[in-house]
C-alpha cells in the first residue's frame, strides 16, 4: 500500500499497521481460528493480548508466512 492510500487518524498521522482479531488473521492465512491460537502459545506468531482476546499486527502476520516460504530444494521444517 503506497503511503497516501494508507488510513489516517482522526488527527492526519498515517497509520502504518492494521490490526487483526484471532478470526481474521485465520481467514488471512486460511486455516482455522484454532490453528492460530496454537501459533500464538507456540511462539510463532507475536500477537498481544488484551483482556480475554488476542490482537495481530498484519505487518507480522505477513512476516510469519513470509518466514514459512519452502525453499526449492531444501527440506521443510519438522519437529
């Protein structure tokens, strides 16, 4: 998103994160809200939360499946 398409406050700063509930972030990755919250105790996934209900930031989201990429040739991670 280029900087002048980025949503801005009510006082004119330029927002440069949007954050996601546990669902959303699901319906990003297309797995199941579940899956998410194991990400999460596991580590994987930063997430913050507040009161009873987690918060993601999409910036770390997209990070998390930028750092999942397979690489051609090399074996994927397993436990």
């Amino acid at each position: 998103m280029r900087r002048e398409e980025r949503p801005a406050t009510s006082r004119g700063a330029v927002v440069d994160h949007e954050i996601l509930t546990v669902e959303q972030a699901a319906e990003y990755l297309q797995v199941h809200k579940m899956t998410v919250y194991r990400y999460i105790r596991e580590g994987m996934l930063p997430a913050a939360r507040l009161g009873k209900m987690y918060r993601l930031f999409r910036r770390d989201v997209e990070s998390f499946v930028d750092a999942m990429k397979h690489q051609p040739g090399v074996a994927p991670f397993r436990k």
